[in-house]
C-alpha cells in the first residue's frame, strides 16, 4: 500500500526509477523495473544487450539507491549535489558524463522553464535522471515505445540530442509565428498589448540561449574525442545532430535580434505617441491663455474696469480675445513639428 503510494505520488518506482528498458539486437525494447535492472547488472558481462534507466532525482530514495546498487563515476554524484546548470560533456574513464539543459513538458511556450538532466553513458548502459519533466526525454521514450531501433547508448544519446533540437526548433517556429502576429498588429499601429507579448517571449528565449549555448562547443569538443565504444555510425550521427542543434540556435539567436528591433519600433512609437500627447495639451494650454489673461483682468473687484459703461464692452473684449487666441494659435502651429 505504502509503494503505491510512493509511486504514485514520485511517478515512479522505490528506488525512483521512473523506466527503463533492455535493448537486444534484433528484439523490440522491454520495459524493465529496478529489480529486473539489477538482476540484468548483476549477470556482468554475459547480460545481452545494453539498458536505459531513467530516474527521477526528487525522490528521496533514488541518490541511495544508485551508489550502492551502480558503480557509476563519483563525477556524475558531484553534479547531483552542486546542482550546477552549465552544459558540459566529458569522459571518465570508460563513461561518458553529461549535463544537458532542456525545457519542462509544458504547453504554453511563453511559460516554458528551463531544468537540467543529468547523463551517464558506457558501452552497456545509459543511465538519465532528471528532477522534472522534460520534453525531449519524452519524445524518447516514444520512439522507444515505438520499436526504433537503437544499436548502442550513443546511439540512444544522439537520439536525444535529436529530440532535444527538435524541440528547441518548435519553439522558435511558434514564438516566430507569434512575433508574426504582433508584428502585423504594429503595422496596424496596435501597440497595446504587443509590448508585454514581446517582452515575455524575449525572456524566455534569452534564458533558452543562455543555458543551451554552450553545448554545441561541448559537443564539438566530444567529437575531436569520441567514446572508444561508440561505432562509426553513431559518431556520424552524433555530428549531424550537433550541426542541426548549432543551426537551431543560430535561428534562436536571430529571432531574438527580430524580437529586439521589434521592441525597439513599439519603444518609438509610444515615445512618438507620447510627445504628440504632449503637444497637443501645451496647444490647448496656449489656446486658453488669453482668455483666462482678459477673464484674470476683468475679474478683479477694483474700481476702474474698462469698458465697465461701454454699450458695446462685451463684443470688444470678444474680439480682443479672439484675436489673441488666433495669434497664439498660429504661434502654436506654426511650431508644430514633423
């Protein structure tokens, strides 16, 4: 009762597996659990095949489980506990260790958020972790669940790289598409709502290229040095898909340039919109000018008002502030800027 609720409540197992699976030439991929995983590592060299296992690292229990059940390098623990972010690949001994950045299964791209799994790799066994949901891990396990064919680790890994730009070239593709509509709206000079739109788009692209920049140089850096385990075909892959993850960011990079220009042109037309505000309430004011001049005058309660007895005072105080409104209004326009 209670691992079901552990399970439940983590989405995965009690030692905070989530799935795993065992791959063998020419066989579809099984699904296994933790116990299965052991009694496949537990066979050393003469268990078939290689595994995935893919573990949430929010459970308490996971971290525990894998020092004292895998000999995984104590380089992939060190990144657990200092939960650092930044990108990086490397070898230890015959492991391959990575941190990669990628974004939250979420649906509303300008909510998306940034969260970092962690990758140990060696000729039998990929081990993935993560603390949340990530889209790209889940585009793999549905070409797992599809029966595609994978030949080593690398391989599997180079499938993630894949799925990973896929995801990130969706989300430039969607956030292009809706810089589309504002820039449409700002050609029908509808600025209102466009500032906020741009300004939560830009932020979360610029946290994407932040967090995701380094990795095609680490990436490269692998490939002068790939895995002695790794076969050709996989190393060929594993280029082409870090080439694909560079032109994904170049895009990335461009469109934050069209978002900024785009900010850029809304800032100057609500300065523009502002000063011509502006102008229009000092017209107003000069406008009004001599006739609150006359009314200050007249209004005073002293002796010796002009035109007080005038038959006619009326009418030439009209025309006297007439007059000098027409003369302070072709001062105003005459003024008037481009």
């Amino acid at each position: 009762m209670f691992a079901d609720l552990v399970h439940n409540a983590y989405g995965c197992d009690q030692a905070g597996l989530i799935y795993g699976y065992r791959f063998t030439d020419g066989n579809a991929p099984q699904p296994v659990d933790s116990g299965e995983a052991l009694a496949w590592l537990m066979q050393g060299e003469r268990a078939e095949g290689f595994l995935w296992l893919h573990f949430n690292f929010a459970h308490a229990a996971c971290e525990k489980w894998l020092k004292a059940q895998m000999h995984l390098p104590e380089e992939f623990y060190e990144s657990l506990s200092e939960g650092s972010r930044s990108t990086r690949i490397e070898h230890s001994d015959d492991w391959l260790l990575a941190v990669i950045n990628d974004v939250i299964f979420a649906f509303d791209i300008a909510q998306s958020e940034i969260s970092t799994l962690r990758v140990a790799a060696n000729a039998r066994l990929l081990v993935t972790g993560r603390v949340k949901p990530l889209r790209s891990i889940d585009k793999l396990r549905a070409s797992v669940k599809r029966g595609d064919a994978f030949r080593t680790p690398l391989a599997l890994l180079v499938h993630l790289l894949r799925d990973q730009a896929d995801v990130l070239e969706r989300i430039v593709r969607e956030t292009s598409r809706r810089v589309d509509i504002v820039e449409d709206r700002l050609l029908q000079q509808r600025i209102e709502s466009n500032r906020a739109d741009l300004g939560s788009l830009r932020r979360v692209l610029v946290r994407l290229q932040r967090l995701l920049a380094p990795e095609p140089a680490a990436l490269f850096r692998l490939l002068s040095r790939p895995p002695v385990w790794g076969h050709a075909e996989d190393v060929q892959e594993f280029r082409q898909a870090t080439e694909e993850f560079a032109v994904v960011l170049n895009d990335l990079s461009a469109l934050l340039e069209r978002i900024k220009l785009l900010q850029e042109e809304i800032a100057a037309m609500v300065s523009e919109r502002t000063e011509r505000t502006i102008y229009t309430l000092t017209v107003v004011t000069v406008l009004a000018l001599p006739i609150n001049i006359v009314a200050g005058f007249f209004g005073m309660n002293v002796g010796g008002i002009p035109l007080a007895d005038h038959p006619h005072g009326f009418w030439v105080l009209v025309a006297i502030v007439a007059t000098g409104t027409a003369a302070a209004g072709w001062w105003a326009f005459r003024r008037r800027p481009d």
